[in-house]
C-alpha cells in the first residue's frame, strides 16, 4: 500500500496534476504486446504442455515440428499480432481526435512502453505501410460484384476511414499474412540450425 502511494504521489509531482491518481494506478492495464520475456515464459510454457496433451505427442517431440504440423503459432506473435490488429482498429475509429493525430512522444515512463509505442515499433520491424498497393484491375469488373455486395451488406464501412488509404481488412489480411512468413522462416531457420 506504501508503494502505491509513493507511486501516486510521484507520478502527480511529475505531471503536476493534482487530483487522486491512486484510483488508476492498478487497474489500468496495457495488453499483453508491453509485457517483457519473463512475463512470456510461463505462457508459453503452458501453451507447449498443452498443444503436447491435444496433439498426443511425447515430450521429446520438438516444439517447432508440432507448431508447424498443428498450423498452430507461439504465443508471442499472436500477441503482437492481435496487438498490430488493435493498433489498426483504433486508428480507424471514425471521428476520433486522439489515435488519428497520435505522435510518438516520449512517455513518463521511459523504460516502459505502452501500445501505441510498441504497435509503431513492429509496423517499422515489419514494413508494413498504410499505402494502398497498386493491384491488377480485373478484365471483367463485374466477377467481384458478389463480393462487393456481400461487404456492403455486413456495413463494413464502419471500421473503414476515410482518410486511410487501405481498408482495415486488407490491412488485417496484410498484417496476418506478414506474421505468418515472419513465423515460417523463424521456424525454418531454427530447424536448420538443429
């Protein structure tokens, strides 16, 4: 309780605001894409044993071999990937001022980085960009009608803004099919060295 109150008391020195900031301090939470390597272990140690009792495998049975036998991933990049997709959501939100205009500044915590930081750092690790690539126009344009109408029926419209070059499905399609090739070769290169 000490430390919490220590806690409040310096973070409102610092920010210089003085209402009661102990009501926030434990119960704002930031996703899992913030957490370091030791907070990852025991989850991915528990997602191990359990792929090891679905799939019926012997211990000795390497991790890499099921993961790419089960199409399954590591709980590490599905954490960034849903992260990098959240990331994507927000910036879409239709008239929103803070996530649109959002500038990576330094925060008061400077060994911690929040989502927005972290969602920005593996876009550039990724190279991913928010420009619409340029595709084939199709010889018959009205083949994709169905698909056109099945979108505009489901209101997909919604999550897309309109200041954003790329749809958020076709950036979610590109983010998943990015963490996918990342994974494959990062299996790929482990089994090599093995």
């Amino acid at each position: 309780m000490k430390r919490k109150r220590n806690a409040a008391r310096n973070t409102a020195h610092q920010t210089g605001r003085t209402e009661d900031v102990s009501d926030q301090t434990g119960r704002t939470e930031d996703p899992l894409i913030t957490a370091t390597e030791v907070t990852l272990k025991p989850l991915e140690k528990a997602h191990n044993q359990a792929l090891r009792l679905i799939t019926g495998e012997i211990k000795f049975t390497p991790i890499d071999a099921m993961l790419l036998v089960t199409g399954s991933t590591t709980i590490g990049s599905l954490i960034k990937e849903k992260a990098l997709i959240l990331y994507e959501k927000l910036l879409r939100i239709p008239m929103d001022k803070f996530f649109s205009t959002y500038q990576n500044r330094p925060r008061y915590l400077k060994t911690q980085s929040g989502l927005m930081q972290k969602a920005i750092e593996l876009k550039k690790a990724l190279q991913i960009d928010g420009k619409p690539k340029s595709l084939s126009p199709p010889m018959n344009p009205f083949v994709d009608i169905d698909v056109v109408d099945t979108l505009a029926k489901k209101g997909t419209t919604i999550l897309q803004c309109m200041d954003r070059p790329m749809s958020f499905h076709t950036m979610k399609a590109l983010i998943r099919r990015e963490f996918h090739t990342l994974r494959c070769n990062e299996i790929k290169d482990r089994t090599k060295e093995k």
